[in-house]
C-alpha cells in the first residue's frame, strides 16, 4: 500500500513539473502575459488536463473547473514575482 501511495505522489508531482514547464501559445495568453510583465513579474505557463476528473475537466462552455486548477488559482494569487498563465 505504501509503494503505490509513493508511486502515486511521484506520478502525480511529475506530471505537475511537466505541466509547469510545458507551453502552449495563445493570443489570450499573450495578453495576460503581457499583463504580467507590466506589472513586473514573470510569466509562467502552466498546462492542466481538461479530461481528469475530478483533479481538472473543461465544462460546458469550456471553462477548467476541479481541484487541480482550485488549487493552482489560489497558489497564483500568492505568487509574488511570478505569475501563472493556467
């Protein structure tokens, strides 16, 4: 039990660094970006899966909803020097 428990915290915390370090471009977050860089901080882009419930899904007007992007919203408004495009 303790093994999975450990092979699950691993996957998990590898598959969020690969969303860290992941990009994807996009005019709305070109402007966030841009946002960001006015306001001085650094622009991180930050990449969710849409189909993992119910850590992240899209609804219906697709908008990310789940406990991941909750989490990584409240972790952005913390964020001093950084900021997340999610």
């Amino acid at each position: 039990m303790r093994k999975a428990v450990k092979i699950a915290s691993v996957a998990l915390a590898s598959l969020l660094a690969a969303g860290i370090f992941a990009g994807c471009g996009g005019d709305q977050k070109a402007a966030s970006s841009k946002a960001a860089a006015a306001d001085g901080k650094t622009s991180v882009k930050l990449v969710l899966s849409s189909t993992e419930r119910p850590l992240s899904w899209a609804d219906e007007n697709g908008k990310l909803q789940g406990y991941e992007y909750d989490i990584w919203q409240e972790v952005n408004k913390n964020l001093k020097d950084y900021h997340l495009d999610i």
